[in-house]
C-alpha cells in the first residue's frame, strides 16, 4: 500500500481519521463518546482504510488544522449562534428539539417536563391518540401523576390502556424515540407557545442551589403553608445524593468531567452509599488518592461542601441535557427501557 504524502490528496474524513490516530487512544475515546453510530462508524471506515502516512504529512496537517482555529479570532457563544450552526448539519425538526432541551432547565427530560404539565391538559390530548401510545406515555411519567391523568380518560379507554400496560415488555428504543418525537412536535411546542414555566419547575431549580441550611428551612415553611407544592418541588429537585442512582456508566462519565478538588470536598458532606458508589467507580489507585486527599484536608466548611455539592449536581444536570448520562427522577420511575 503506498505512503501517502501530499496534504491535497487528503478528503476531509481522511483528515479526520489521521488527526484521531494521532493524538493516542485516550483522547480518541473522549472524542468517540461525542459522536453519534454513524459517524463513528465512518470515521473508523477511513481510519482502517487509511495505511501508511507519512510522518511529515501529519505534521502539516496538525499546522493547518491550528492554523484555521487561530484565524477564527475570538468566540462568542449564545443560544443563537448554535442554532445557526446546527441549522446547516441537521433537520429543522431535530434542531428544535435539541434547543428545547438545553433551553429548558439543566437536565430536565422531556418525560420530566410531561410529568409536570396539568393532568386536564394532557389527558384531553391524550384521549385522542392510540391506546398503546397512551399506554407508554402512562409508564414513562410518575405514578402518581399516571393515576391523575387515568383517571380523567373515558372509562373505555382507560381500561383498554390498563390491560395493554399490563401486556406491556420492554418497549424498543425505536418506539419509544418515535413517541418521543411526536410527543415534542405536536404537544410540547404546541404548549410552550401557550403556557409559561411552571412555577413549581422553577422553584425547585432555585431550591437545588441552596444551601442546605436554607433549603431545610424554606422548605419546612412551605410544608406548613401548602403541603401539595412543597411534595411536587421534592419531586422535581435533583440533589447530591439522588447521583447515588446514576448506572455504572453514567457515574464514570461524570467523575471523569469532574474537578477533583471539588469532588473531594463535595463527598466530606456525602453519605457512605454515594461515598462507596464514587470509590467504586473509580480506578484502584484514583480512589486511594482521593480518600487520602479528604483525609488529608481535615474539617471542612459546611458553606464548602454545599457548594462543591451544587457544582456537581449542576454539571451532571448540564451533561444529562446534552445526553452524556442520564438523571433518574426521584422515585425512579425514569428509567430507560429498550
């Protein structure tokens, strides 16, 4: 197979698999977990295929390729320049979803967004789609907030719902993107043009960053005043502790995006289950490091270890919207099936 030595004979998806062999496995990896079946699997076509490259080729490739980042000049990022930019790679209908996504709060799904609208509403939509699709629906979002909504469907309906719940196995990931989808376009946009926020949302996202002191005592108050909102914003918030229900993946993920300074004042504050889950997760050596470090750093201030807590509850929430883990709600009931 000949060498290859001239830049200008090089396809940008070759330029690609030569760039990915060349900054070693590690790096590749991280790159590989951001790329979805498809481009994974052309990417590792052209890199099987490429053969032997010359070790001065590579060079001028890396000087082009630090040439063109240099002459962007500065950046700016905002909701608008990144839906320009996913405009020209995806479909409309996808790009809306995904800045649905990051638009709404931090790590909010779109079943988690479902289990929050008014029982009324979503039943008189649902009563004009097919039982099996209501039947999912039903299984995906709280149980509490199912048996509202079960209720509210005609009697007929309701029990033909019932026994194909009942029937019901592990629904492929096919059918359930496609309910998905049609859940997102015909009735979330549909309601996002015609209600604002709601407030119970809101307010748990401001109750997850406060710290602790704050949040007991807030939220006892609000128990005493209305018993209801207060249960439905516990529902709604996502905090340290809830990662100890994160999947073997999905917590390896986060520790390798985390700061390690923080995480060791995060966890002075942790439970032993979560404690035992990180030192699990991690590599034999790194967990003794870490543990040595908390060791080593003596007390700590409680004021710290809200805020070290709140730092990572907050970038597992930014990862789950961008789809890199996924968070459970608070009575498990979002789990994924296949």
């Amino acid at each position: 197979m000949p060498v290859r030595e001239d830049i200008r004979s090089l396809s940008g998806r070759d330029k690609a698999a030569i760039l990915m062999l060349a900054i070693g496995e590690d790096n590749a990896a991280k790159l590989f977990s951001r790329m979805d079946d498809e481009e994974i699997k052309e990417l590792s076509q052209a890199m099987a295929s490429l053969g032997q490259v010359n070790a001065s080729l590579v060079e001028k490739l890396f000087l082009e390729f630090a040439d063109q980042i240099v002459g962007t000049g500065s950046l700016v990022g905002s909701y608008e320049s990144t839906e320009r930019l996913l405009s020209k790679a995806l479909p409309r209908e996808r790009v809306n979803a995904i800045m649905e996504e990051i638009r709404g709060p931090a790590g909010r799904t779109m079943w988690d967004k479902l289990s929050n609208v008014h029982e009324n509403v979503l039943a008189n939509y649902l009563k004009n789609e097919y039982p099996q699709t209501v039947a999912v629906v039903l299984s995906k979002i709280r149980t509490e907030h199912a048996a509202r909504v079960l209720a509210l469907l005609p009697e007929m309906e309701a029990t033909d719902v019932i026994l194909r719940m009942l029937r019901m196995e592990a629904v492929q990931k096919e059918v359930l993107e496609d309910v998905e989808r049609t859940l997102r376009s015909e009735f979330m946009n549909n309601l996002a043009r015609t209600s604002r926020r709601d407030a119970h949302e809101m307010i748990a996202e401001i109750f997850n960053n406060l710290d602790r002191t704050s949040e007991s005592r807030l939220m006892a108050a609000l128990e005493d005043r209305s018993r209801d909102s207060a249960e439905r914003i516990k529902a709604l918030m996502f905090t340290f502790e809830d990662l100890s229900r994160l999947d073997p993946g999905g917590i390896q993920t986060l520790l390798r995006a985390v700061d390690r300074d923080k995480l060791a004042i995060a966890l002075k504050g942790a439970s032993e289950t979560l404690r035992t889950l990180v030192f699990d997760n991690m590599a034999e050596r790194a967990s003794k490091i870490l543990k040595e470090d908390m060791q080593a750093m003596g007390p700590v201030r409680l004021k710290d270890v809200d805020e070290a807590q709140v730092y990572i509850v907050n970038l597992a929430k930014e990862m789950a919207a961008k789809g890199e883990i996924v968070l459970t709600d608070n009575k498990g009931e979002d789990e994924l099936v296949y």
